[in-house]
C-alpha cells in the first residue's frame, strides 16, 4: 500500500488544485486513482464509530485482488470550487431513480452489505459505492458523476432539475452522495 500512496500523490495534488481534470486521466491513471480512494475510504469507515462498517472482506480482497478494486464496488470522482479543504461522508442509504422501488430490498440487509463513502480533498471529490445486488445498475447524474472504476460496464444516468452546487464543498459532498441512484435492470436487458 505504501506503494500505491507514491504512485497517487503526483496524481492527486494537481486533481485537488484543479490543475489536472479527472476527464483527462487515463484508463491506468483512473485505475491508480480509485484503488487509492477505495482504500482511502475504508481506513476512514474502519477508524469512525459509524455503525455499518465495510465488510471486512472487501478490505482482505483490497490487499490481496489484482483488480483495482474489490468486486461489486465502484468509484466515482468530479472536481468543484472548493470552499474547504477536506470533508467526507458516508452512510447505506440508496433511492431508485424512479422513485419507491428500493423499497424491495430489507434496509437492515442493504445497510450491512452496501456503503457508499464520500470523500472530499480540495477541489477533488472521490464516491466509493457498493450495491452488490444482483439486476440493478447503479445511476449517474450525467454531467457529475465521472466513472473512475469499472471503466465499462452497466450504468445507467439521469439528468437531475436542481444544479449541482459547485462552489460549497458541503453541500458538493451530500449532493455527489445522495444522487448517486440506483436503477432496475429491465428484464429484457442481459445480465452483466
């Protein structure tokens, strides 16, 4: 892991500045990026006293996977006019893009087996979200959330009325982290 911090500190620095953009990292650069957030995020969860922890085997497949990071987890960034220079959230808390149709998954059983954690480090701010349950696609705000990791795969995206509040770090955070939703895969579509 000391390894991982040198290869993402020249990355990071000028992402939190706003001297790089996260749009123009390349595939191993958004690769580098998203493990270090990953591990970055569960340090974070493991030395809070939040009640829902990330599995511990997310954290044991971290250090031991080749992949960037572990399965069912995907990592989100965007850069905004930061007003301080550190914040986070997190929590296990997801809505359907349409509406009530989460409500079919046992919010005790999501809280234990899903997390999303927000980081944000200046202008740079960094989603780690799992939703490890099978036919449903995580949803994008088109425009806000930048896909670091998987690179591919099924995403759906949705366009949201309010404007993203770019220049309060606050407010940035909850809104990168509240509005990244949840979609129903439609049975005709195949499964990932």
């Amino acid at each position: 892991m000391s390894q991982l911090e040198a290869d993402t500190i020249p990355l990071l620095r000028p992402l939190m500045q706003g001297a790089s953009l996260v749009s123009e990292l390349s595939h191993e650069q958004r690769a580098v990026v998203a493990r270090w957030a990953v591990k970055t995020a569960y340090m974070l969860n493991s030395a809070s006293n939040y009640e829902s922890k990330v599995p511990a085997g997310h954290l044991a497949e971290l250090y031991t996977n080749l992949q960037p990071v572990p399965t069912s987890v995907s990592v989100f960034a965007q850069q905004h006019q930061a007003d301080r220079d550190f914040y986070w959230q997190q929590g296990a808390w997801w809505r359907g893009v349409q509406g009530d149709e989460v409500l079919g998954i046992d919010p005790r059983e999501a809280a234990a087996r899903s997390y999303k954690v927000t980081l944000q480090l200046g202008r740079l701010l960094l989603l780690v979200a799992c939703w490890p349950y099978e036919g449903w696609r995580l949803a994008i705000w088109r425009g806000v959330h930048v896909p670091l990791w998987p690179q591919s795969g099924p995403i759906a995206s949705f366009i949201s009325n309010p404007p993203f509040p770019w220049e309060d770090s606050a407010r940035a955070v909850g809104a990168f982290h509240s509005t990244l939703m949840l979609a129903r895969i439609p049975s005709s579509d195949p499964q990932p």
